[in-house]
C-alpha cells in the first residue's frame, strides 16, 4: 500500500464530476467500502444512493457506527461481509429488520471489533504501520471473534492487542466544503474521517458546497482532507439527507421512519427502495420525492435552533 501511495497522481486538476460517474470510475464490485460520517451524522447518502442504484455487489464494509450508510448498502443487497462496531440499530430509532435478517440468515459474515478498534485500524493504515498496539478488548468475546491478535510489549512486557492496518478499496466521505482538487472542510466532528482518508486506496468526496482554491489557501488550516488524498469530487447540496449535516440541516426523522417500517414487509420493501432510488435518475429526484427545497429549509431551521446558529 505504501508504494500504491507513492503512485497515486498527485496532480491539482479539476476531479470534480457528478455521483454517477464517481462511483463508476472508483467502486467495482467486491471492493471494501469505508464511509466516513457517523450514526447518522454526515453520511454521504447521495453517494450510497448511487451504489445501489449501480448494481455493486459483493462489497466488504467497515461498521464503524454505521446506521442509515448500512441500512441502504443492505437494502440494496450489495455486502457480503462486514466488520462490525455498530451496525444493525439505527440508534434510538430502532433496529433495521433488513440487516438484522441479513446477519442472522449468514448472508453477510461478519468479524467484530469495538468502535475505537476500527478507528485506530485505520490510523495504523494513514501512518503505514501493519498493526496498532492498544489495551481494549482483550479478556473479552469480541477480542475473540476479530481479527487482532495478542502481543507482548517489548519494552514492558504488558500484553496488548495488534490491530491490524485497515486499507478499504474506496472511501465515501461527505463535507461542508471542498474546492476542485479535493481540498475538503468538515465542520463539527471528524470522528475517523481523516484517518479513512488517507488510508483508503481511492476517496470519493461529496460536498455541500464547492469553493475555489483561494478561500481554501486563504484558510489552510481548515482544510481536514487534503487534495492529494482525493480521487473524486460531487457537488451535491444536501447530500447527507436524511441525516444529519452538522450546522446545515436535521435529520428527517419522519422518513427514517419509513424505512424501518417499510423492511417489517419484504414486499413493501422492495416498492420502497425502488421509489426513492432505482426508479430517480439521481439525488436531486430524490429530495424532489421528499419535498424539495421546502423540506429542506425546515430541517434547516430545525438544525439552525438545535444547534444555536443565528
């Protein structure tokens, strides 16, 4: 992976282009998929959205708080494996029946971590390191159904758990902002983002907003994920929905809704998916179904008066 780095163009082209064109060009199928956001925060559902409406199939996932980016990678039959933090629930909302069957029935296998295992996997992998040693789950089942081994500590003797370096095929992140190269702005908390970042083999970036260059030079320090890093960019407004967009929008917990109760019923389910994603060309068809424009400026005051913007 260190030389795959060292290869990869470091150019400052323009790499902006639309959803279904990134994902063409950079997910195939039986790739390993890392989505960066987390629970419902700042998912990249327009490019999730284009996935499943291209068909991939066979891809690995990293779960680490993963809640409606897992509901519509299940819901679209595309993973056959997963390494599991959080998945399944989708918080305080409830569980998805969709990946609850697919996990029981033995279609999508599954290796376990903690969200901090996870998270430092991909650290190990942004510092070119093959493992990460760390003290959580040892004594625990979760230790012994993952893929960490136990060492001993050179220096002290301590037993510790390696964490092996996570390099996912694709990246899928969404942010505040980004110019056209990939120069990329996140507002609010990164979780792991910028470790997925530099670990992943290709990133695709969706924004809600494209700058130019200068804005970004005249603020460099508020640049998380540099150009260098970032293979694709998607200019997509409001492409979290229906999560949540730190400072931008709430989630819509009306339609969430609906998806859980639409996977009670296989039948009803599969009416469902294709209403909201197979039979729209794209993510702005989608928020058309969902209200627009209108809908949004709703969840936008509603996140502006959580959140205490003015």
């Amino acid at each position: 992976m260190r030389g795959y780095f060292r290869g990869k163009p470091k150019g400052q082209g323009s790499k902006v282009m639309v959803a279904k064109e990134a994902i063409a060009r950079n997910v195939r199928d039986g790739d390993y998929l890392g989505v960066g956001g987390f629970g419902t925060n700042r998912i990249p559902v327009a490019l999730l959205h284009e996935v499943v409406r291209q068909g991939r199939k066979g891809l690995g996932f990293s779960g680490h708080t993963s809640t409606h980016d897992m509901q519509i990678l299940v819901g679209g039959g595309c993973i056959d494996r997963c390494d599991c933090a959080y998945v399944v629930g989708l918080e305080a909302r409830g569980l998805s029946l969709n990946a609850r069957r697919g996990f029981e029935s033995g279609a999508i296998k599954a290796v376990e971590w903690s969200n901090a295992a996870l998270a430092w996997r991909y650290k190990a992998a942004a510092m070119g390191i093959p493992y990460i040693p760390a003290r959580v789950m040892l004594g625990t089942d979760t230790f012994r159904r993952s893929g960490a081994k136990e060492v001993e500590c050179p220096f002290t003797g301590m037993k510790l758990a390696a964490l092996p370096a996570l390099y996912p095929d694709v990246a899928l992140i969404h942010v505040h902002r980004a110019d056209e190269y990939g120069n990329a702005q996140i507002d609010g908390i990164t979780v792991a983002d910028l470790d997925l970042a530099r670990a992943a083999r290709r990133v695709v970036i969706s924004t809600e907003r494209l700058i130019s260059n200068e804005e970004v030079r005249s603020r460099p320090h508020l640049t998380a994920i540099p150009y260098y890093c970032v293979d694709a960019v998607v200019v997509q407004r409001y492409g979290g929905y229906p999560g949540n967009m730190p400072y931008e929008y709430f989630s819509d917990e009306g339609h969430l809704k609906e998806w859980l109760k639409a996977e009670a019923d296989p039948a009803e389910f599969a009416q469902f998916i294709r209403k909201y994603i197979y039979d729209v060309p794209d993510f702005d068809s989608y928020l058309a179904l969902r209200g627009g424009e209108a809908r949004m400026a709703e969840l936008r005051a509603e996140e502006l008066l959580d959140s205490g913007v003015k």
